[in-house]
C-alpha cells in the first residue's frame, strides 16, 4: 500500500469514527467508554485528520513520514496495552471489536513496514516557507 494512501485512511478514518465517539454512540467501541475517555478519543482523531489532511495538502516525504511516525507512536503502545491488559473488556459479540482488531493491526504492520520502506511518495520542488 502507498505511503500517501496510509495517510488518507488515517485521515478519513479519524474524521469520521471521531463524530460516533464525541456523541458516545455505544456501537461506537469495542467496550463503553465513560464520555470523557470517548470524547478525548474523539479529539484525538480529529487531530490526525487535521495532520493527515495538513500534510496531504503539500505532500513531501517529510511530512508523510511524520504522520507514519504518529501512527505508530499512538497506535504500537496502545495495541500493546490493549492485548495485554484489556482483552476482558471486549464485547466479542460485537463486530466492532472484530473491526478494530483488523484495522489497528493492519494500521500498525502498515507503520513498521513504511517506517523502514518508504515509497510511493510524491515529492513536491521548493518545498520551504512562502516568502514574499
């Protein structure tokens, strides 16, 4: 999958999955946030659609590879909490949670593999500050 491609999944995905979180919508999650936790969430994934749409209006390798880093920032340590410590918290009736494994999963091959593979970038000349 493209380098570029990554970023605009990220950014719609956060885009859209952050309006079921703000109003805390039950099917929403894999288990019942309290308000606070769905709403920071929420504003957690309407900054990466900002960032993702930010770097996707002036493409460089650069910015791309900053959004890849995020993602994993965000994404590894959370994946990792969430298997060790939270797996009881699941509804496994709901295909939610089936969803969320997919995509995090997937999200974060995805981030490894470009941190170290970067291609399909599209570069952009005289990438520096406006000036005038």
């Amino acid at each position: 999958m493209p380098f570029d491609s990554i970023v605009i999944l990220t950014g719609v995905g956060g885009f859209v999955g952050a309006f079921g979180w703000w109003f805390d919508v039950r099917a929403s999650f894999s288990w019942d946030l309290p308000p606070l936790a769905s709403r920071m969430l929420a504003a957690a994934a309407w900054a990466f659609a900002v960032g993702c749409w930010q770097a996707l209006a002036r493409p460089s390798l650069p910015r791309l590879r900053l959004i890849i880093i995020m993602l994993f920032v965000y994404l590894t340590p959370l994946a990792a909490a969430i298997v060790l410590f939270h797996l009881d918290r699941f509804d496994w009736t709901a295909p939610i949670t089936y969803a969320f494994f997919v995509i995090v999963l997937g999200m974060v091959a995805l981030t490894i593999w470009h941190l170290f593979h970067p291609v399909g970038i599209i570069t952009v000349e005289h990438d520096g500050p406006v000036r005038g």
